[in-house]
C-alpha cells in the first residue's frame, strides 16, 4: 500500500469526510480490519479564507506548498488538496514536490466521460465557478461546464461558507440547490459536479433530478486507487 498525503482543513467538515471515505474504501478494497496509511497536513482554514478574499493566491499557493512539502517529507507518495477551490493553485503546489499531485477537477472530469456526461452543472464556491482555472481545464478534457447565474452563484457560495464549513445543515438551502439543478436541467444540463468537497453534506447525490459526480468521493477513489495500485495519479502540467 503505498502512503496517500492529504492537504486538508479547507473546510475540515469535508477533510472528515475525506478520512472516512479513503478508510471505508480500502477496507472494502482489503476486508477485515484494513485502513489507509495516510498523513494529513491540516491547514487553518481561516487563514487561507483571508487570502482568498484579498485575492492572494500567491500566498495560498506558498501556504499549500510548503504543507506538501513537509507531507513529501514524512513519506508520503501522492498528495491530494482536499478542496477544489485550492486547486487554483494546484500547479504551484505540484511544483513544489517530486511526488504525483492527484487532481481533483481531472478525475472528476473522467468519471463524467466514463458515464457519457459532457454538459454538467458547476455547483461550487464563487472562485472555483468563476476565476475559469476549474471550467477552463474542463474544456480542455473534453467537458463542456455550466454555472448557474449570477444570483444563484452568490447564494450557493454563502451556503457554502457560511453554512456548511460551519458544519450546519438546512433543508431550505438543500431547496435552493435543487432548485438550481431544475434550472440547469431545463437549459440542456446532463448532470451536476459537486464541486465544493463540502457540498455533498447537503445534497446526496442519489435523491438528484440528474446524474451527479461528487468530486469528493471521486477525488477520494482516485487516492485509494492509487495507494493499492489500481490507477495512476494524474499530475498537473508544468
């Protein structure tokens, strides 16, 4: 088995939800009693949320290196960036390390190829649906990304700040996405992306009116895949 390095704490409601979904798979994988060999590097989120709202990516890119680093460091043999906001700095963060970085827009990019899905519905943080690094590199692996409207954006992202990194959960912000979902469905939808790892504590991806791929679970498989030698880590281009 080989040692999985997470970069997490942006939210840690999702990093727990990436520990138990990379344990529940291997042991599924293995039987018995088998668990990961995994170290987290967890970050202060608060910090990382300042930089994002002065738009100091440059910051949060040295920030997420340097946890990387020391990750590469203790023995890890891949590391993941347990948000998909942060991957607007996935290249720097790979840069920094000799290990694969396994990246979380490109494996969830596959697994909607694998199903036929090109036209999904971006539900994400305000960074990821609009800075284009998420739908720019969509594009480039053959999928064509919708985001919701300016209106839904804003109220999307608050859910997810204010919220569900709060660990706080209300049926009537699960309407509200499922009403956007509707939305995107009406204009030529195909599916919807999960695409704030926090996300899937509010919606379940099974109770959806399209396909859904949750990057969360996905980016999580794509680690333990990679950890037991069934899959290759996908490197972000220099």
């Amino acid at each position: 088995m080989r040692r999985i390095g997470l970069i997490g704490g942006m939210s840690f409601e999702s990093t727990a939800v990436y520990y138990r979904l990379i344990n529940e798979m291997v042991r599924d994988r293995l039987g018995g009693l088998a668990s990961a060999d995994l170290l987290l590097h967890s970050v202060n989120f608060a910090d990382v949320v300042e930089m994002q709202k002065a738009g100091r990516w440059d910051l949060a890119a040295r920030h997420l290196a340097r946890g990387a680093a020391s990750l590469e460091a203790a023995g890890a043999e891949c590391v993941l960036i347990c948000t998909n906001t942060m991957h607007l700095v996935a290249s720097e963060v790979q840069a920094s390390v000799d290990i694969p970085l396994i990246h979380i827009i490109d494996e969830t990019a596959k697994a909607l190829k694998s199903n036929g899905l090109k036209r999904p519905l971006l539900l994400a943080t305000r960074y990821t649906m609009e800075h284009g690094f998420y739908t720019d590199r969509m594009a480039a692996l053959g999928v064509d990304v919708l985001v919701p409207d300016a209106e839904d954006r804003t109220a999307i992202h608050s859910i997810i700040f204010n919220e569900l990194c709060a660990g706080t959960v209300f049926d009537a912000s699960r309407d509200c996405a499922i009403a956007m979902i509707e939305k995107a469905k009406a204009t030529g939808a195909d599916s919807i992306i999960l695409g704030c790892t926090e996300i899937c504590l509010l919606l379940d991806p099974k109770n959806l009116p399209l396909p859904c791929a949750d990057s969360t679970a996905i980016h999580a498989q794509a680690a333990v895949d990679f950890a037991l030698g069934n899959g290759e880590a996908n490197q972000v281009a220099a």
